[in-house]
C-alpha cells in the first residue's frame, strides 16, 4: 500500500476534527447514537458545502482495527453460544434477500421506469462495490444504481439508532463503559496480531478484512482467558465517531441532483427493505433467542462495519452481527449474477428491433 500523501493525512485529520464536533453536538441534543450519526451528518453536510472531506486509506486501516479489537473484546464464551442458532438464522437471511431483491426489481420497474438490469443492481441489498462492477457488461445505468444505494446506506444508518431510542435501549456513553478495563499492553500486542490476520483475510478477499481480524483475534483472546476486559470508553468512543466520520465520507459525494434523480426510489426500496428485514429478523429472533432490533442490526442491508459498530452500541452479539453481514455479502455474489442471467431473452431478440 503506497504511502499516504501529506495532504491526504492533514483532510484526515480535518475530518475527524468535524466528526468530532458533530458528536460533541449531537450529544448536546440527544440525539440518538450520537458517537456515529453527529460525526456521519457533520462530515457529510461538511462535504457538502466544498470541505474537502476524506479519510486516508491507512487512516481507514487504524479505524477498522481497533473498532474489531474493541467490538471483539465483548464476546466471551457465553456469547459465542449463539453459533448453534447460526444455521436457521442464515436460512431466513437468505429468503429475505432474495425477497427484498425480487420485490424491489418490481418496484422499480413499474413505479420508477427503471430498465431491468438497472433495477436489479439498485435492488441488490448492500455490497455496492461489487454491484458497480457489473456496470459496464449490464449496461445500466450506474448514476442511478448509486444514487439508489448511497440514499438506502444513509436512511438504514439514521433508522437504527432511532428505532433503538423507541424502543428504550442505551446508546449513551454509559453503554461504552467496560465492566473490566483492558491493560494498554494487551490491547496493543492485540492491535499488532490483527495486522497480520487481516493481511491474510484481504488475501482471501474477505471484506472489510481489517475490522473482521480485529474481531477475531480479540475475540479468540478473551474465549481463551489470554486477555481479560475491555479497551476504555474512551477508545471506543473515539473509533465510534471515526466510524461516523467515515460514513459522512461516503454521503458528501452526493449532489443536489443527482440526490433528487433518485431520493423517493432509494427510500422506496429501503422502506421494503427495512419492511422485509424486520419481518425476518422477528422470526429469527424467536428462533435464536436474540432481541429484534440485535437480529434487525444483523439482517439490515447497510455497511458492515457501520452496522458492526451499532451492534455494539446496543449491546448485541458481535459475533452474530459480523458473521450475518459477511454471509449476506457472500450471499449477494452469487445473487447478482443469477438475477442477471434470468432476462426475459426476447428483449435482445434481433426480431425485436426498431428498423
């Protein structure tokens, strides 16, 4: 990875520096999850406005580490008992998406006039990196497929935290506390071990590589008694807001009209995804045991390391969330081609074209 440019290091620092303040207000406000939705609306209104926002690959790379190694530190051998639930849970996971990929498809082709294989990929729940790749061999139109997914990325990020404060559960700082803090050193020997796990998981392509290594070797650690506690509420915090900063980033790239072009067809779809997601998060939870909203933080469509993130916030089974969004990633994969390669073949029929 080349070296990050002085400038690069200095908007990231100016980044962070406005998701902070946005934390700082958001707090002052009461607003819910404050340490990730301040950072994400100050940094993407920042961006809107001409700042340039941005966050430096190894910026990124720091974030994502010790977010895993903090999130990682909560699970415990009790915790890790949900895996035998796993199996049913990623069965309704799987029905849920294909349902919210097909339900949209329609949406957006008889509501919106969207063509069909741009309305498969805007439909596609997350993994946009992936579902831009298909542009050029799909021909769709990519402008709205983005458009589409960023505007569901920033309505699923602010209804969590939300639906959390109805619902009454803690997302103040009090939730960050640890009930044993972890020594500096374990908590930096854990750092320096992720690194080298996440070299290995980016080799094998795993998404968001970084953040899942951090999560693995904490949490191997603390099942194994090798580390006891958890890094102070202060680090967490500071992670969390980078998070926010980080999601804040992804919005600022939207533009007054592009955003019109495709805001009431990107809040359509999350609406049905959010519809479909909760419906299978409530029979996974009766399933697995687990609260709705930890499941619903699990099975929605959003970023995975924002979601990650919220989970811990809430308290949910970091384990559970992290290994629900890498198999829906996974999921997707193969989704994506399949919806592609189901088109109605007279469409490129030669009988069937203008003279």
């Amino acid at each position: 990875m080349p070296a990050p440019k002085q400038d690069e290091i200095v908007r990231s620092i100016m980044t962070l520096a406005i998701g902070a303040i946005g934390a700082g207000l958001a707090r002052q406000i009461n607003l819910p999850m404050f340490m990730l939705t301040g950072p994400a609306i100050a940094v993407a209104l920042a961006g809107y406005f001409g700042l340039p926002v941005m966050m430096a690959q190894l910026m990124r790379n720091i974030i994502f580490l010790v977010i895993g190694v903090a999130i990682g530190a909560g699970m415990n051998a009790e915790a890790s008992a949900a895996m035998l639930h796993w199996p049913l849970a990623f069965i309704v996971l799987g029905v849920a998406l294909m349902l919210i990929m097909w339900l949209s498809l329609v949406m957006l082709q008889k509501l919106f006039g969207y063509d069909r294989n741009t309305a498969i990929l805007a439909s596609v729940p997350g993994h946009l990196s992936y579902v831009m790749s298909f542009g050029p061999n799909a021909k769709a139109d990519m402008s709205r497929v983005s458009i589409v997914q960023s505007v569901r990325l920033l309505a699923l990020s602010f209804t969590v935290p939300f639906l959390a404060a109805l619902l009454g559960i803690d997302t103040s700082l009090a939730a960050l506390a640890p009930a044993v803090p972890m020594n500096s050193v374990s908590f930096a020997l854990l750092l320096f071990v992720s690194v080298f796990v996440g070299v290995g998981l980016n080799a094998l392509k795993l998404p968001s590589a970084l953040l899942i290594a951090g999560m693995l070797v904490s949490t191997f650690a603390q099942v194994f008694g090798l580390v006891r506690g958890a890094p102070s509420a202060d680090i967490m915090l500071a992670g969390l807001i980078a998070v926010g900063a980080l999601l804040g980033c992804r919005l600022s790239v939207l533009r007054r009209a592009a955003l019109a072009k495709g805001l009431v067809a990107g809040l359509a779809t999350t609406l049905l995804a959010v519809a479909v997601a909760g419906a299978a998060a409530f029979g996974a939870g009766l399933m697995t045991g687990q609260p709705f909203l930890h499941v619903l933080v699990a099975f929605a469509p959003g970023g995975l390391e924002t979601m990650v993130a919220m989970g811990a916030v809430i308290g949910a089974d970091a384990g559970f969330v992290a290994a629900a969004h890498i198999a829906r990633l996974f999921m997707l994969t193969g989704l994506v081609p399949l919806f592609l390669g189901r088109g109605p073949r007279k469409q490129n029929s030669p009988r069937d074209a203008q003279p």
